[in-house]
C-alpha cells in the first residue's frame, strides 16, 4: 500500500504540471482528491491492515494528500491572479474622460410658492404657526362661530373619523389655537400654512388635499383698510407692483364684514382674455374683520380689540404665478413638468 500511495503522489504531481485551466485543476482534484478519488480507493484498504502498520500507512496518506493540496492551491492562485489581471486589462477605466452628469433636482413649485409667501408676511413682522391636521370639531368649527347646526357646515364636506374628530377643513383652527395661547395678548400676526381635507372630485381646479395659508391680526383699532392695504403689498410683492385688487362683498361666519380678493389678470394686466373670461380679474382670496364671537372664543374682548383674517391657497397662488391650467399637474409626479422649474 506504502509503494501505492507514492505512486499516485508522482502521477498526481506530474499529471498537475500539464494542467491547462481551472476546470481542467477541478477536475485533477476530483479525480485525486474527491470521495470517490483515487487516494480515497487506495486508504479503504487500511482496514485489512495490522495495528502497528495502520499509522504508518495513515500518516504517508495524509502526506500525500497534503502534497497533492498544495500543488492545487498554488495552481489555484496562479489562475486567479492570470483572471484579475485579464479582467484589469479589459476593464481600464480612462480616467480623462468627462463624468456622468447626473441630473439635478428642483424645489417643487408647491413648496417654492408657499417659501415665498411665508417670507412675503416674515418681511411684514408675521410669525409662523401650526397646528394638527386631525383636529377637534371645536376648533375647526364651533371656536369659529360654525355651531353643529350652523347651515355654512354644508359649503365644507368634511372627512370625519369621529363625530367629534376630523381631517381639518381650513387652517383657521390654528387661529383659535393661537388666540387661547396668547391668554388675551395682543397685537398678534401670525400667517398659519398646512395641508388641509375637503370632500371633493378631483378635477382642474380642485383637490381633496390642498395647502392652505390663513393669516390673521388682532391688536387696538385694526381697520378693514389695514387688511386691504396688507393684501395689496402681498400681492405686488408676488405677481409684480403694476398688479391691483379689489374686494367683493361676500360671506363667512368667521369674518365680519367679509370680502372675496380679485387681483387683475396676471396675464394680460386687465385687459381681458382667455384666462380672466374677459373679466379682467382673477379670484385670488377670501379674508375680512375678525367676527367678535370667534374674539371672544379665542379669550379677547371685542369691544378692546379687533383683527382681521384671510386665507388663501397656495395652490390658487401657484397656478396664477406660473399660468398652470391643471392643479393636478402639481400632484403628478411629472418630470417633465417639475423639470420647468429648475430654471426658475
């Protein structure tokens, strides 16, 4: 057996030297090596061996496998190392040549309008508030002189999850909020900008979510001439200083008096066209006086203090800013619109 194994370690040896590839080596080491391997044939035989010859035998075995292992792995790494080298080769990377250029993201026209505006008001002494998107029936109706039977409910179809807990319809819950957290301080100015929930078809001019900013004062002998003259320096500070306003009588509980905000055509200026119907003008915003019940549920007296309030959409502002003639182009995902407003 002794005579055996040390010949199959020369043929091993010799027949690894013409090795041609690492299938080929793959092959020699099963041939040699595997359970059904030559060296595996030869060491079954110990079992008809003495005790005293059994050792011997073992050990020159597992020389020979060592032998053959080390013959293998060093042809092993040989081919590896010719692979790397080959796949460098094929694989050179001309460090000269220009990168890839990767294209550059934008702010979103939503949220570049609503910076704007915000940093309009900040430039006028207003803060900033917020308030919860699911809000209490109290604060998104009631604080607002909207009681459960109020008729002005029916302009709002509102998500409820409760009877008393709802997707907030307006941002002007914010407004109580803040009165009640001033405990009767004044003056306030404050503009209060989020997402608010309405029970709508989507179509051109209207969404379910829509971002909302309201705005509102309270201080000594606010006049109705103060929130006109606040709504004229927004606007020409958005759509340039030749624009103008004018305020329409209108209707919400929690203004009174209260007024619908033209500006003229931000596209022929007044003159009438496709886009203002002829008109001239263009719906922008709702505002008024702060109604005294609203003063008093947010803890002031009316008969110190008054304050005016508006509300608008970013949305609306966008649209108008930009001539877009789908709000749902804003919510699409589009990138071949979004793309338009990296170079704004």
């Amino acid at each position: 057996m002794k005579e055996r194994l040390e010949a199959l370690r020369e043929e091993a040896l010799q027949e690894l030297q013409t090795v041609s590839g690492p299938q080929h080596l793959n092959d020699l080491r099963v041939k040699y090596l595997g359970k059904k391997g030559a060296l595996t044939e030869i060491l079954r035989g110990m079992g008809g061996l003495s005790v005293e010859e059994r050792p011997v035998i073992g050990q020159i075995g597992n020389d020979v496998r060592g032998a053959i292992e080390a013959v293998i792995e060093e042809k092993q790494a040989h081919f590896q190392a010719a692979e790397t080298e080959n796949r460098l080769r094929a694989e050179t990377v001309d460090v000269t040549l220009p990168g890839r250029k990767l294209p550059a993201g934008a702010v979103h026209p939503l949220n570049k309008v609503q910076q704007e505006i915000e940093d309009i008001f900040i430039g006028m002494g207003y803060t900033i508030a917020e308030g919860p998107e699911v809000e209490t029936d109290y604060f998104n109706f009631e604080a607002l002189n909207l009681p459960k039977d109020h008729p002005a409910r029916d302009m709002q179809d509102s998500f409820y999850i409760t009877d008393e807990i709802l997707l907030r319809t307006q941002t002007s819950p914010v407004q109580v909020r803040t009165m009640k957290a001033m405990n009767g301080a004044a003056p306030i100015k404050v503009i209060c900008p989020g997402k608010v929930y309405r029970r709508d078809d989507d179509d051109a001019t209207h969404s379910f979510q829509f971002t909302q900013i309201e705005g509102f004062v309270i201080d000594r002998n606010i006049r109705m001439s103060d929130l006109k003259g606040t709504l004229l320096q927004f606007v020409q500070r958005m759509y340039g200083s030749q624009t103008r306003i004018r305020l329409r009588p209108s209707f919400f509980p929690f203004t009174e008096p209260s007024a619908e905000v033209d500006v003229s055509c931000v596209q022929c200026g007044g003159n009438g066209c496709r886009m203002c119907k002829g008109s001239g003008w263009l719906e922008i915003l709702g505002c008024g006086m702060v109604h005294p019940r609203v003063l008093e549920m947010g803890g002031y007296d009316p008969e110190e203090v008054s304050g005016f309030a508006f509300g608008m959409g970013v949305e609306r502002i966008a649209l108008l800013k930009y001539g877009i003639d789908d709000i749902r182009a804003l919510y699409t995902n589009d990138l071949r619109f979004l793309s338009q407003f990296a170079r704004m």
